[in-house]
C-alpha cells in the first residue's frame, strides 16, 4: 500500500504545490496511504470531524488524513465512485464543501478561501470520469448471421464440422 516518498513528492512538484499551514506532517506522511500507480490531482486543508485534515484529492478516492502528535494517523476515504453530489460555500474569510456518498454528507469546513472552488471541482471532475471509467463495458461488437455462417462454412471446409454439424449449426443460426 504504502509508495516511495520520492513518488509522493514528485507528484506534489509537478502540482506545483504549496505547503499547507496545518498539514505539514499529514503531507510528509502522504506516501504511507497512497496506493502504486494512484495519483494526486490535488489537495488543500479543512475542518473535517473536530480537526484539521489534509485533504487529498487523487485520481481513485478522496482522502482524508490526520497525523497527531499523540494520536498517530488516522486516514478516511471516500470512493470517487461513490461521490453522488459536491458543494461548495465561500465567505469572507474562508469556506466549506459538503460531498454526499452512498448517501452520507462529509462536510470539510474552514477551508482557504481560495482552494474551496477549485477542490470542489476536482472532486467532481475526478468522479465524473471515474463513473465514466467503471460504467458497464462497451457491448461487443454484434456479429452479423452471415459472418457466423462464413465462420461454420471455413470451420466445415477445414474438417472440423462434419456436413450434419455444419447443417444444424446453419439452422440454429438462421432460425
């Protein structure tokens, strides 16, 4: 489960990330609950069940972590997949967003002004496009009834169905 330190924070650099005031010991031990091959869209800080969690934002889950001093870590996630709605609220100062999942709220509140509307759309762009990705496969291509019969005719050419397979297989075929 847990990647390379080095794996986390090239993908931080490339977001042209800021440190967070607040979580800078949830983002130094990033790397312990992110997956290989799982990437980071993006992150902020909020107010989420009586603390202050880094919020992490990557291409399967929305993550929450809290790394205490006593406490040690503690890590939630949400599925993208199971993101139904995201909302977002800014104020003066500062703001919230509120995500519904297999029909709970998680409210993340005080939350930089400034990040409030682009963590929200993140959120709802990464789980647009991972509903994308895990709706049902693309039905295969249908095969015509004459492609089926070319494919008996050559299966009966080659001697692998006898004229009285070949026939029964025709009739099934064309109904």
């Amino acid at each position: 489960m847990a990647v390379d330190k080095k794996y986390i924070q090239d993908q931080l650099d490339n977001l042209d990330s800021k440190r967070r005031l607040g979580v800078g010991k949830e983002l130094k031990h990033l790397h312990e609950v992110i997956n290989e091959g799982e990437n980071i869209l993006g992150h902020t800080r909020g107010f989420y069940d009586g603390n202050t969690w880094l919020i992490c934002v990557t291409d399967r889950r929305l993550l929450f972590v809290d790394k205490g001093m006593v406490s040690g870590m503690k890590s939630t996630e949400i599925p993208l997949d199971s993101v139904g709605s995201v909302n977002y609220q800014t104020k003066a100062l500062g703001g919230n967003i509120t995500v519904t999942a297999a029909g709970t709220d998680r409210h993340i509140g005080k939350m930089k002004k400034g990040d409030v509307k682009d963590i929200a759309n993140i959120i709802s762009e990464a789980a647009a496009k991972m509903k994308q990705q895990t709706a049902a496969p693309a039905a295969a291509p249908a095969v015509s009834a004459m492609d089926e019969l070319k494919k008996l005719a050559e299966l009966k050419e080659a001697g692998v169905l006898s004229e009285e397979e070949f026939n029964e297989q025709k009739t099934k075929l064309l109904g």
